[in-house]
C-alpha cells in the first residue's frame, strides 16, 4: 500500500545517526540501576500522561495529574472525566510496558484496547470501537475518510508498520504511523491519545524511549499534522526527534560519570564557556536539530560538548 516520497528524509541523516548513537550507549550500561531506571520511569510516565491529555484540553497540572496518580486524590474543581483520563491514560501506559518486547508486531487488535482502556468509563459505546459514521476535525486541512474504510484503511497502515518496506527508522517509521492514523481518524474521540500511545510501541520495541510531544509544543504539532497533510513530513520528523532525543537524554542522565547529566539553558553554556556563537544562533541551531539538547518547559537545555561536536562535523564536512 503505502511507499511514500519522503523528500526531507535525508536532511536529518546526522540527527537520526546522533540518537542512535546514545542508544547504543544507553545499551552499552544496562542494566541501569533499577532504583534510578524506575524513578525515571515514574516521572516520565506522569509527564506522558499529563502532556498528552493536556493537548486534548484536559486542565489538570502536572504537579495535580501526580497527586491523581501516585495519591489517588481528587482535585477540586476538575470534572470526573479529567480524573478518569488521568487514570486511563497510565492504565493505558502499563499495557504499552507489558507488550513491549524486541519481536512485539503491532496489530489491530492491541490498537483497540489501548482506545478501551483511554475512554473507559468515559464513552462505554465506543470505547475501543471504530467510529461508524463521517467526522470533521476542527481546524483540520483535511476530511477524515468514509468510515466504511477504515477497517481496510487500518489493516494496511498496521501491515506496512510491520513490514517496513522502506525501512524507516524506529523514530520515522513511528512518525509517518502517527500521522497516517490521525488522517484516517478511526475513532469518534480518543484519536490522539490513543495514537501518542500506540506510536510508542513502535519505540518501545526498538530499544528507544517513548517520544512525549509536550504541551507546549502543541501548537507547533498541529502545524506538522497539518503540513505532512500535504506530502510534507519535515516538521513532524524534527518534532518527534526532538521528543525522542529528550526522553533520551533522561535515561542517559542515569548514567553517572558521562556527561549525560550536565545540560544547562542555552544562555548559561554560551556564557560560561565563551563559545564562538551567541545564544540565539544555538538555539536556532538546536530548534532546528543540529545540535543536541532536549526541552523543559519552555526553555531548551545543552551543554558545551553538544555545541563543539556540532562545531567539529561543520569543519569535518568542509
């Protein structure tokens, strides 16, 4: 079915390269320390949840969706439906922790339940059931297909995921699996959680970390949906890089003694270390890719030796 002109493929040869080098030294130190591997996993998992249910709309904070999670608390004023997308969305987590392994083949039927257990107790008719009717999406370039096709439509994407007959890389491979589902939209509601869920099996399985689009890119993530509407994936792949090389750089962070665990605000290196390019041109630099760094909040963290190993490849590719 699907072999797609992916134009921009090439620009994020290094990049790519660049997360898959920290991979193998993530490899290189398993078994991580499990206490310092499940307070990882503990954190990560909140902000998954929390991020991605806040870009649906949901109002509970971080610091509320913890309290929710590890407290089994109530929050004042917070409807009954956001504690429930709360609690489904880490039921739907540990499933994704529970399938995970090295020969793990995506298929429909795990797709479906990973949809139940988002809206359970929230929509029991089509809780982990296709939609049977046409939709349209608000502020969308496009018009979800008949639902008559989504069955057909599903079994494809699953089967060119598994077969991979371009073979993308994990990361890309999860990127164009991202957006071809929300182009066919196969639910009534639950699309995007359900897919920033399922996209990760596909790291998972690989040995990656999973990609946690933030909250506050989330205008920034429409717009790639949006573009890779039009044959233009460039913006997706560097979002989901970008959310793949954090999630990275929190595991390596781990490993004590190796650098991982030293990033600071972009302002700060370029200060402290007198480099040769001002803050605004390295934080252009790392928007764009080219250089290591992941984001918290709003602010984007590096260190020195992310900034000279770009340095260093410019003068190697002279």
């Amino acid at each position: 079915m699907y072999y797609l002109n992916l134009n921009n493929i090439n620009e994020f040869d290094d990049f790519i390269t660049r997360i898959s080098d920290k991979k193998a030294k993530l490899d290189e130190h398993r078994p991580i320390n499990s206490i310092a591997l499940q307070k990882i996993k503990d954190s990560l998992f909140v902000e998954w949840t929390y991020n991605s249910n806040s870009i649906e709309g949901n109002t509970l904070n971080l610091n509320e969706t913890f309290i929710v999670l590890n407290d089994g608390l109530t929050i004042g004023g917070k409807s009954l439906n956001e504690h429930l997308e709360v609690i489904n969305h880490q039921s739907a987590i540990e499933l994704l922790m529970q399938l995970a392994h090295p020969k793990y083949k995506l298929n429909i039927k795990d797709v479906l339940e990973v949809h139940r257990l988002v809206l359970d107790k929230i929509d029991k008719q089509f809780a982990g059931r296709y939609r049977n009717a046409g939709v349209r999406i608000s502020g969308a370039n496009f018009i979800p297909p008949n639902a008559q096709k989504i069955d057909n439509l599903m079994d494809e994407l699953i089967n060119w995921v598994n077969q991979n007959p371009q073979q993308l890389h994990p990361i890309i491979l999860a990127s164009v699996f991202h957006h071809q589902f929300v182009h066919i939209h196969p639910f009534f509601d639950g699309n995007g959680r359900t897919v920033r869920l399922a996209m990760n099996l596909i790291l998972l399985k690989s040995g990656y970390p999973p990609a946690i689009i933030l909250k506050n890119d989330r205008k920034k993530y429409y717009s790639a949906l949006n573009s890779a509407n039009k044959g233009n994936y460039k913006n997706l792949f560097l979002l989901m890089l970008q959310a793949a090389e954090r999630s990275m750089d929190i595991y390596l962070s781990a490993i004590p003694n190796k650098g991982y665990d030293n990033y600071q605000p972009i302002s700060q290196i370029v200060e402290d270390e007198q480099l040769p390019y001002s803050a605004n041109y390295v934080g252009l630099l790392v928007r764009q890719g080219k250089i290591a760094a992941h984001k918290n909040g709003r602010n984007w963290y590096t260190n020195k030796q992310a900034i000279q190993n770009y340095i260093d490849n410019r003068k190697r590719k002279r």
